[in-house]
C-alpha cells in the first residue's frame, strides 16, 4: 500500500516534536536563579561590641565647656597679604575723568550710563527728550 500524499509532510515531525523536547529541556536546566537578600534586610550586629550608653541631663551638664573656651588646633592664616601703606618706588597712576572719557568707556564695557537711564526714566516725553539734547550737549562739550 502507498502511504497517501498528506502524510509524506508529516513523517518527520516525530523527529521534530523530540528535538524541541529536548531543546526545552535544556533551556530549563542552563537557568539558574540567583536569589540575593534584599536591600532593606539589616546587617547582623556583631554581639561582642555593647551599644553606648546615652548620658543624662547632669552627665551632659556637668561635661559642657563655657562658651569661648575651645579654640581651634591651629590659628587661622590670612591667605591674602595686603600691604596698607604705600611702598617705597610705587608710582600712583591719576585718571582724570572727563564726560567724553566716561561715554568711551561706557560704550566700550557694554555698560549702561547713569545720565542715560536718569533720562529715560522720566515720565513726560518732552521732558525725556530734553534730557537728553541736554545729555548730549554736555558729552559733545566735555
């Protein structure tokens, strides 16, 4: 007898069924589970070593330093030495500020100049405009 056409598909999968058997098999038996003790738990004291007394109020009384009386190991060294006297040989250098050096160098330092916020804080816009003619008029005379 000939064996019939849809079990010619079907003659290896005896060989199958036993091959993912034994796959899973092994896949159970590779996994090992490692079990850690938790974060939380507490760590075991050690039973040799009391635990501190805790003082009482006259134990912490009579032990107490008067205020002032503990000073530090080692006296505090000034890290900056500053000389307040002038010295021998220095020259003084002497800045005369004038209204057109003042305007260079705020314009230059990205600054903003008093004069020009005393003017744009006034109020009235008539009054602000003057300010500043007048504000220029003093800069371009200075």
């Amino acid at each position: 007898m000939k064996p019939q056409r849809w079990l010619r598909p079907c003659r290896h999968l005896p060989a199958l069924l036993l091959s993912l058997t034994a796959l899973s098999l092994s896949a159970q038996t590779s996994q090992t589970v490692i079990v850690r003790p938790a974060a939380s738990a507490p760590a075991p004291a050690p039973a040799s070593k009391p635990q501190p007394r805790l003082l009482t109020l006259d134990e912490k009384r009579a032990s107490a330093t008067a205020p002032g009386t503990l000073q530090p190991e080692r006296p505090a060294l000034p890290q900056v030495a500053v000389p307040l006297e002038r010295t021998a040989g220095a020259k003084v250098r002497t800045v005369v500020r004038t209204p057109r050096r003042e305007a260079a160098a705020l314009a230059s330092s990205g600054r903003v100049s008093e004069g020009a916020a005393l003017c744009g804080a006034q109020k009235n816009p008539a009054v602000r405009e003057d300010c500043r003619d007048d504000l220029h008029a003093r800069r371009a005379g200075g």
